[in-house]
C-alpha cells in the first residue's frame, strides 16, 4: 500500500478545508504574536513619562543603537538624522527608548510633544530590503554590521524574520518568489538611479528632504547588506548611486566613523 492509499479517505476529502483551517489558524497566530509585540513596545511607550521634559527646542531622537559599519542599521534612522542635519536642528540621541507609542522606531520627543514616523518615500525598497535581511540570507552577515552580543543578535533575529515575512505577506510583495523580489528591487534602484542622472542631488544642485530619505536607505544597501544581489547590482551597474551616496556623506556625516558603535 502507497503512502497516498493509506491516507484515510475522509481526509482526502476534508484536505481543502483542512488546509484552509490551518492556513487560517498560521495567520491568527501570527497577527496575535505581531499585535502582543506591538503592545508590549507601545506600554514600554506610555511609561516614558521622562521624555516630556528635555531641552528646549533639542529634537531627542530615540532609537536603538548605533551600527558597526554605519550610523544605524535602519534606514529610518539615517533618512531622518540626516535630515536634522541638514535642517541643522539641534538633537540628541537616546538609546535608551527605542520604540514609539506605534512600536516602531525611531521617534522623537521635541518640547513635550512626542512624534514617531519618519514618513517613508519608499516604502516598496524596504520591504524588499527586510526580506533580504531577515528572511532570504537567513541572518548571515547581519553580526558585520549590527552592535549586539550574538545572543540578543539571535533572539533579534527571529522576532525581524517573523515580522517581515508577515508584514510582506500582507503587504504583497511576500508572496512572490525570492527571484521575482529581487528583480523588483533591483529594478527600484535602477529607477531611482535614472531619475538622479548626472544630478548632484535628487532635485539639482542643492540637496532636499527627499534625499535624506533616498540616502538613507541607500546607505542600508552599501554598508548593511553584505552579500546581497542589491549591493553588487548597485556597485556593478549603477555607479551614479555610490558617487551620490559619497556626496551626501561627505556633507554630512564628516563625522561617521564617531558614529560608528
Ligand atoms: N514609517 C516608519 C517606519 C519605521 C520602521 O518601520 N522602523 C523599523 C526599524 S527599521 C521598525 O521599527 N520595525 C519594528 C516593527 O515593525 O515591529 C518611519 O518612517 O519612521
């Protein structure tokens, strides 16, 4: 008797709806364990009564630490730091609060008020840039540029894998194939080179807001994706990227390596 006859006939016929339970139970399990993660950081959130009194007109920027290879291993982070750079707004960080009432980071405290969101301009890139990182490479590479302890590094691991893969199933660009991720990404970049050209920044001469964002993930690209298809894509193909990443650094992060943990 094969392996198939002896699978009891009613099973064969409740397969669909077995399926389809478990399927269904797999994702209320996965929105329960991303909605207790979400109100674990937000309670972490509301107890931060200390953040209501700072310097005057001092924007304190929290997050989590600083990277091995670059300022932050978000892109987030980058993106908004260096926009407060460029605005040269006064700040501070703190490492100490990471996560906002809405569980993400960074956010910001500025004269009692509290604000979190760096407000994304490019959504799609990073989401392809989360599979790569804490679902493709399985999580090799990531102690090259993340600051912790191979312990916190492992438990990080697993909380982003399980994270990214759900939040990119719902958001769809999960459920294509690993390939197809890849060629969208690239193709992203592609665009994003295209509409730089020969232009210092992204809109001429002088930089913008915009570029804070486009830096900021570019700078995940470079320095915080070792081994990724999106990294030798970029370097081989697309040297006008690496060039304006040069600039913006230059500008302003002459302090880098400091800011370097
Ligand atoms: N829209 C937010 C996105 C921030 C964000 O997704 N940060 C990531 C770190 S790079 C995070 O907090 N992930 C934790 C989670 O999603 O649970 C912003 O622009 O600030």
């Amino acid at each position: 008797m094969t392996l198939l006859q002896s699978i009891p006939s009613w099973v064969k016929d409740c397969s669909f709806v077995l399926v389809t339970v478990a399927g269904g139970l797999w994702t209320l399990k996965k929105i329960r364990d991303a909605k207790n993660a979400h109100f674990a950081a937000r309670k972490a959130h509301e107890n931060l009564l200390q953040w209501s009194s700072t310097p005057k007109d001092v924007v304190i920027l929290h997050t989590i630490g600083r990277g091995k290879t670059a300022p932050s291993p978000s892109p987030f982070v980058v993106k908004l730091e260096t926009f407060l750079r460029m605005a040269n707004i006064p700040y501070e960080m703190d490492f100490t609060s990471p996560w906002s009432s809405k569980a993400k980071t960074p956010w910001i405290s500025l004269n009692g008020e509290h604000i979190a969101d760096s407000q994304l301009i490019i959504e799609f890139l990073s989401k392809g840039l989360g599979l790569w990182r804490y679902v493709y490479s399985g999580g090799a590479g990531l102690s090259e540029f993340m600051a912790m302890s191979p312990s916190d590094l492992a438990t990080f691991f697993r909380a982003a894998n399980a994270r990214v893969k759900t939040a990119s199933w719902f958001q769809g660009v999960g459920r294509h194939d690993q390939d197809t991720v890849v060629e969208i990404m690239n193709a992203n970049l592609e665009a994003v080179s295209r509409i730089l050209g020969e232009k210092r920044f992204l809109l001429g001469e002088e930089p913008c807001a915009e570029d804070c964002s486009l830096f900021g993930f570019l700078v995940q690209v470079f320095w915080c994706a070792p081994g990724s298809p999106y990294k030798s894509f970029v370097e081989e193909n697309l040297p006008n990227l690496k060039a304006y990443c040069g600039r913006m650094k230059t500008l302003f992060w002459d302090d880098w390596e400091k800011c370097l943990a």
